[in-house]
C-alpha cells in the first residue's frame, strides 16, 4: 500500500483498501474485552455496513454513468496469430492468411525470384528481438545444394510490412481511425534466397540467369543455421481476420448519377452487423463514404468490376485444431475511465493516463509498465524500428524530440515476445503523443 497514491494508479486501478480489516486491527489495541466488544459492535456492525451501503451506492452510481458513456464499438481490431501450413483450416471463417499467397508455393516463387536472386522459401524465427538483431546482422549462411556447398542469404518478409502499410493506406481512403497493428509475428518472418554466386554456379559461369522451373526449395536444401538452428522454423503461416473480398457493379442497384459521377452502393444489410467493412482505393473511385447500411463510393465509371473490399472479422477470432499460438491483438480492454476521456476528447498528459492507455493495450500476459522518465539526451537511444514505420510526422521531426523513456517489467521472463510487446506499445503511444519520442526499455 505505501506509495499507492503517489504512483498515481489510483485511476488506473481499483483503491485496494479493506475497511472490515483496517477496523479489526484497530480493535485489537484495545485491553479491555468488554470494551472491545461494544466498540466492534458499533463500529464493525454499525459503521461497518453504513460504509458497505455507501460502496455500493458509489458501485451503482458508476455503473450507471458507464453505461450512458458509450463509446463506438470498435470493428476493426486485428489479430493475428501463426500456425503450421499443414494444420491451416480453410473452414475457419476468421483467420485468414496474411498473404494469400502462401498457399501457393510455385506462385509466390515466380513472384519473388528474379535475375540475379533465387527464391527458396520463408523461415520464422521463434526468438527475441536480440537474437533476431545477431541473426539479420549476420545475413548469409552456408548450405548443402546436390552435394555442393552454397551460401544462402536471409532478409526479412517485407511483403508482409507493404500488407500493414497498404492496411493503414485503406483506413485513411475509408476515414476510419488508424490503430497499430500489432506486427509481432510478421517481424519475425524471413525470405530465403540462394546467394547470387551459387545461382551462377548452377546455371553457369557465363549465365547468371536462372531456370523458372526445377528449382531448389527450401525443404531439400540443408541450410546450416548455426546458433540459431533450434529458434529456425519452416512452414510457418501468419493468420489474421483480414479477409479480401471482391465485387464488381452487379452486385448492386443501379447507380445514381448526379451528372458527372456515379454513386455505388456497398450494402451492408446481408453483412454481419458487428464485422468492419473497407473499400480498398483504386484510380477508378473519387471518394468512398461510410453510411448506415451502406458504403457509398463515388465513380466516374458506371460499370465495374474486380473492385476489392476488405472484410475484418470481429473479435475474438475462432481457434481451429491445433492453433496453439498467442493471438497478438490491438484490443483495447474498456473501462470507465477510457469511455470517459474518448468522450471529453481532451488528451491528459499526466502519468495516471499513461499508464491507462498502456494497461488497456492487450500485452498485461507480458509486460507491464513500471515508471517513466524524461530524458534530454536524444543521442542515448537510437532509434528503433516501430510498428507504424509507414506513418510519417513532418511537424515534429523525432530527431528534435525529448526521450519519453518507459520502464517495463516482464510479467513472463524471458518470452521471446516479450520485446514485441513493448515496441507495440511504444508505436501506438508515440500515435498518442507527439512531443516527445517515446522509448521503451525492459528492467
């Protein structure tokens, strides 16, 4: 108890405070048994209740303005989580690949395979952000081709990243209030591709070009990963319940003209009510407008077709056989407090509101924030890749910011998404506050 109040949690968590057994521990300092007695009995049973009733009066009281402080339910939330290729469920109506394309192995291979770079396939690495910082730094590997020493070259998936950030490019087209989106697994994601002087010995000195077809895979090569063998896995698939939806003009009622446009209607009647809908932008579409009911998007063209609409699935998403990995959501956990300052919509820059928007954040299984500090020495903490690397804040160039240094404690020791968590929450409190350049360190 000491300390509560001045760690300014008070707002943050319930006051812990035991009246039956702060009364109780005063009436032991009284001798005399009689005398105790008839003061246990006026003030446990007397005081004692008329302080209960006051509790739940108070209880009551709060109940009812939460429940008239209503805030949008919010239907874009993601979440994403990893699973083995061989225990997806297509059945499972909401987790949805990340890049569709995972499932199709020879056609994410054309894709990614080049002149001078030939794909072999996608690894996870299951460890935390140092080992992935030794792991990216060291880059190049040796392996076994048909009996032939190779070396194979590793970068991270940045498919995966344009997926988030073409994300974030939708909300802004649909209005809709970004949020992070928590990019633990996909930062772990790595391509792998045979070094470009193996290419030429496969295919020749004089030909650095290589063949589309019979080409190595990942799976019949024997990749030496050193260290990092036990963190390495293969036929790893990221799921999230972001589904791509396409419609054409024939979907729909007819289009009303308003003499130079054509208005379209995206209805929503047959939807799920509780699900968020987005239209994703193309050179074809003026402006898309939410509605009840319906999305209103506005074209020159009166016909169309192959348009692209994302469906989110609202949460909690649905776990199939063997879907045994953490769900990393960006879910914020309600509370008064929240719908209180979501509807005021004056930001608090005090440390009781910090620490409510970080304990709202789905990451307490994890971390937990400890303290803060601010610091004048910017040149201490370089800067670290966020979440949100895509978002760009030209009126406050980070490099002219103060340090809002966060202090974290591990609530799992040693969980190799423990270091995720933090950077998630350091990218969408720097979302929040852009005086300063937020850091976030563990310990």
């Amino acid at each position: 108890m000491s300390g509560w109040a001045e760690d300014n949690r008070s707002a943050v968590q319930e006051y812990p405070f035991d009246f039956e057994r702060y009364i109780e521990e005063q009436l032991r300092k009284i001798d005399d048994l009689e005398e105790r007695k008839d003061a246990k009995e006026a003030l446990l049973h007397g005081l004692g209740r008329i302080l209960a009733c006051t509790e739940e009066k108070y209880r009551k009281l709060e109940r009812r303005i939460y429940e008239e402080t209503e805030i949008a339910a919010n239907r874009y939330e993601t979440a994403m989580t990893i699973v083995q290729k061989k225990h997806y469920d297509p059945t499972n109506e909401t987790l949805f690949p990340v890049d569709p394309l995972d499932l199709q192995k020879e056609a994410l291979a054309e894709k990614l395979t080049t002149d001078r770079e030939l794909f072999l396939g996608t690894i996870f690495l299951e460890a935390d952000d140092g080992m992935q910082e030794r792991f990216l730094k060291e880059g190049s590997f040796s392996a076994d081709l048909t009996q032939r020493e190779v070396r194979v070259q590793v970068r991270p998936a940045e498919r995966y990243q344009e997926m988030i950030e073409r994300l974030y490019h939708i909300f802004l087209d649909n209005h809709v209030p970004w949020q992070t989106v928590h990019t633990g697994y996909l930062d772990k994601f790595y391509d792998v591709y045979l070094d470009p002087v193996g290419i030429r010995e496969e295919n020749g000195a004089q030909d650095q070009r290589h063949e589309k077809t019979g080409r190595p895979t990942l799976e019949e090569m024997q990749i030496q990963y050193g260290a990092y063998e036990r963190f390495v896995k293969t036929d790893v698939l990221p799921l999230w319940n972001v589904e791509w939806l396409s419609f054409d003009s024939a979907d729909f009622m007819i289009p009303g003209m308003d003499g130079i446009c054509y208005e379209h209607e995206f209805s929503l009647e047959d939807q799920v009510e509780q699900d968020g809908y987005l239209i994703a932008s193309n050179e074809e579409i003026l402006e898309i407008r939410h509605e009840k009911k319906k999305i209103v998007i506005r074209s020159p063209k009166e016909t169309f077709e192959g348009w692209k609409a994302l469906h989110i699935v609202r949460l909690p998403a649905v776990r199939s056989l063997d879907y045994d990995a953490p769900f990393l959501t960006n879910r914020r956990r309600d509370s008064f407090l929240r719908r209180y300052a979501a509807g005021c919509g004056v930001p608090l820059l005090t440390k009781a509101d910090l620490f409510r928007r970080i304990t709202e954040l789905d990451v307490r299984d994890y971390i937990e924030a400890e303290d803060y500090e601010i610091r004048e020495h910017t040149e201490d903490f370089p800067a670290v890749r966020g979440m949100n690397r895509f978002v760009r804040d030209e009126l406050f160039p980070m490099e002219s910011r103060r340090i809002l240094l966060i202090r974290f404690r591990e609530v799992k020791p040693g969980h190799y998404l423990n270091g995720c968590m933090v950077r998630f929450v350091i990218s969408q409190i720097q979302m929040e506050i852009s005086e300063y350049r937020c850091v976030g360190v563990i310990g």
